[in-house]
C-alpha cells in the first residue's frame, strides 16, 4: 500500500461511515423503518447500530494493519490519522444508538 493511502485510510474509512450512516437514515426515515417493531427496538435503529459496529470493527482491523509500515515516522503519523478516523467514527457515529433517528 502506498504512503498516501496507507496515512489517509482512516480517516477516509470515517468519511465513508459517516456518509453511509447519514444515507440510510434518511432511507430509513422516508421508507418508514422507524415504525418497524424487531427485537424490542425498530429496524431502522437496528440497521443502524449494525452498520456502525460493523464501521468500528473495520477501523479496529485497520489499526492492527497500520503497524506493518516500513519507517517509524511513517508508523507514527499513519497510526495517528487511523487513531483520529477511528475516535470519529466512534463519536460522530454513537448517535445512531443514543437518540432518535427520525424527528
């Protein structure tokens, strides 16, 4: 994996999340998910926090793949950006279990 791609891919993994999540909640909301009974909660909030957990582990074997650079500076600033991608994927993403998702 080149350098670029290898200090940009977490926080390009959050970027996608991010913009995942965002798409099927207004999905979700204009189809109706919020209104679907499953398993003591809706489908929608349970796509959700799927999604999510699935974004997370993604991260999390990111940052078991970024100790594998060739250089200690390289190692440090890529394992920061993946730090940094995989902090806001936790933050910006908690939502969809913690609040409602259509008003």
């Amino acid at each position: 994996m080149s350098l670029l791609a290898r200090i940009s891919a977490g926080l390009l993994l959050w970027a996608f999340g991010f913009s995942l999540l965002y798409a099927m909640q207004g999905t979700g909301c204009a189809y109706g998910w919020a209104d679907v009974a499953l398993f003591g909660t809706t489908l929608l909030r349970g796509i959700l926090v799927a999604t999510w957990l699935v974004l997370v582990a993604a991260c999390l074997a990111l940052l078991r793949l970024v100790r594998s650079a060739s250089s200690d500076f390289e190692n440090r600033v890529t394992l920061a950006t993946t730090l940094a991608g995989a902090g806001a994927m936790l933050v910006t993403g908690s939502p969809v279990a913690l609040t409602s998702a259509c008003a």
